[in-house]
C-alpha cells in the first residue's frame, strides 16, 4: 500500500486571480500587509465569486490531476492565510493598524490591531470547502490559522494578555471548525508555526488553546495541526531566520499527549534527527519530503530515501508525504513538478 500524500495549504494562484497574494506581494518582507488587500477591495470585479470559484477548482483539480490524496483549496481567496480570518471577526481593526515586531525579529509590520472583544461575524469556511470539495470525490482538507499565530500576526490593545487574547480567538476559531464539520470537511488543520517559534509559550498555554479551537469536533474528522518553522522573503533565499531545530522536540511529547491526529511538520528545507518520530506513538506525521522555498526540484530517488528513512521510526500507516508547508513562493510548473516526485516516490516506499 501506498503512502497517503497531501499538501499544506498555499498553492500558485492561477495568473486570472485578481486576489493580492501574501507571496506575489513580498511575503515576511512586508511592512504593511493589508496596504495592496485595501485597493483590491475598493476596485472589484463585478464576477468576483465565479473567478475565485473557478480558481479554487482549478487548484484543486491540479493536485488531485497529479495523484495527491488529501487535496486543499489553495488558499485562493485568501491574501495571507492569517488575516483573511481575522478579517470576518468583529474586534479586529484593519483600519488602524499597529507596528509590531513579530516571527522572533524576523517581521516588522504595521499590522490590524485588536481593539475590542472578538466574536464571529458570520461563517465563511463552509463555503470555501463546499466549492473545492465539489471538484472531487478525494477528502479536501480546510486549514485554519491558530491563535497562537494569529496573536503574533496582529496587534492588541483591548486584551493586554496573549493568553487570554488566544483564549478569545479560539473560542471564534472553534465556531467555524464546527461549521466545517458540519458541512462534511473531514480533514481540518489548524495551523500554529509559531509553536516551534515559541516552544515554551506553547507549551505554558498554546496547547490549552490549541484544544479549545477542536472542542466539541466529532471523532471522524482528522483533528490536524501544521507547524513549520518559518518562510524566506523570496524564493531561494539562503540563511532566513528559521525557529530553533531542537523545538520539535520540545512540543512531541505535547504533541502526542492531545487530541490531535496527524501533524504536520517539515523536514525538507532542514532534516531532523528522525528518532524524532518515535515520539509519535498514535499521530501521524505529516512529513515535508518538498523544500517550498527553493526552486531546486527534488528527485524521486531523493524522497524516495528520506521517506524510508523516516519508516525505520514509524509505521507507514501513520506516515503521510507532503511539502514542507505552503507553495505559493512556486511558480504552477515548480509546484507540479515536485508534486509529482513526491507522488511517485510515496508510492514507490508503500
């Protein structure tokens, strides 16, 4: 049997998408994120819907086209994978924006401020799913950015208290992972990158708020949850200030220990040590065998030896092959191409 693969969340918008993208922008070097978001808004196209609609089909139809297994939407509609959340909660100021050092020095930004108690304006994800998962009879899995993350990625001037302010965004996040539920997403993925920015926070409190956005969560629904250790400003940028190697290690146990099933956690741009893995004695990794932020592309021969390597320390049914993170630093024919090698390779391994 094969292994199972999936992707991470980004992938390249199609060139007719008129959404500014994190990654076209700039990524990590941008001072004002939501600046290009503003114009796009004021200037929209009268058929908006049907383009992004079409555009998620399209990511979608890509990735299942080249033999991934568990799908994601691409992220299409969305400029960052944060604020396009926050944007649909009320307590989050988008108008006045707060500079904020963020990433452990790597980002100053001018960033949405918290200026009230948060509460859900109106679900959004349900739909989102329902667009991509039309587009195939493969489980297409929604992502969710985390409170830990989101809390780093905005500023606050109403709760004063990281943890409390987390508390508050997973109390929304948790409302519209259960409306992703409830609209048959089985594959939900939360995504916390700071964890292993922050080993020491996440385990104080990441984790307690981590577990308040899956409360209530019914059993069959792949509880998931992505942590990479960070995104260059461009494309095959060298020594970009990633999170501390040894900070997997620090969360496994943690890891194990909570109510999630599969995580996602790369390898590719930066091996570990793989004994890693035997921590992991019920969740499955998902595990990055696809380096996004270089343009090299990966050998089938390549993956094929880092993923049996990992299967010396793992069963191969809770072993998934996926990209170190997101693909939107990649251009459509990059992203194809290492999908494919990792493809072939999961099923060369199985």
């Amino acid at each position: 049997m094969a292994l199972l693969t999936t992707t991470s969340g980004a992938y390249p918008k199609p060139d007719y998408i008129p959404t500014p993208d994190w990654f076209r922008e700039g990524g990590a070097g941008l001072s004002n994120p939501t600046e290009t978001y503003q114009k796009y808004m004021t200037n929209l196209p009268d058929n908006i819907k049907e383009i992004l609609d079409r555009g998620t089909r399209e990511v979608v139809n890509d990735q299942v086209n080249v033999g991934v297994d568990i799908p994601t939407d691409g992220e299409v509609r969305r400029e960052n994978y944060i604020h396009y959340h926050c944007r649909h909660v009320d307590g989050i100021d988008f108008s006045n924006l707060t500079q904020k050092v963020s990433r452990q020095g790597a980002w100053v930004a001018n960033l949405p401020t918290v200026s009230g108690p948060l509460k859900s304006r109106n679900h959004f994800l349900p739909r989102d799913y329902r667009i991509a998962q039309a587009a195939t009879d493969r489980p297409v899995k929604i992502t969710v950015p985390g409170p830990m993350t989101i809390t780093d990625s905005i500023a606050d001037v109403y709760y004063n208290d990281d943890k409390h302010l987390g508390a508050a965004l997973a109390a929304v996040l948790n409302k519209e992972i259960l409306a992703l539920a409830e609209a048959g997403c089985s594959w939900i993925q939360v995504d916390e990158p700071v964890f292993a920015r922050k080993p020491d926070t996440a385990l104080d409190y990441g984790f307690e708020n981590l577990e308040r956005c899956f409360q209530g969560v019914p059993d069959h629904v792949t509880r998931a949850v992505h942590m990479c250790c960070g995104y260059p400003e461009y494309l095959d940028q060298n020594n970009f200030q990633k999170a501390d190697q040894t900070a997997y290690f620090q969360l496994a146990d943690a890891i194990e220990a909570s109510s999630i099933r599969a995580i996602s956690l790369e390898d590719a741009h930066r091996h570990n040590n793989l004994s890693l893995l035997e921590h992991f004695k019920t969740t499955t990794v998902i595990f990055g065998v696809i380096a996004i932020a270089k343009s090299s592309i990966e050998t089938v021969d390549e993956i094929t030896d880092r993923l049996k390597a990992a299967l010396k320390y793992i069963d191969a049914e809770r072993l998934i092959a996926a990209p170190d993170c997101g693909l939107g630093f990649l251009n459509r024919e990059l992203a194809l191409a290492k999908l494919a090698n990792m493809v072939t390779a999961a099923k060369a391994v199985g």
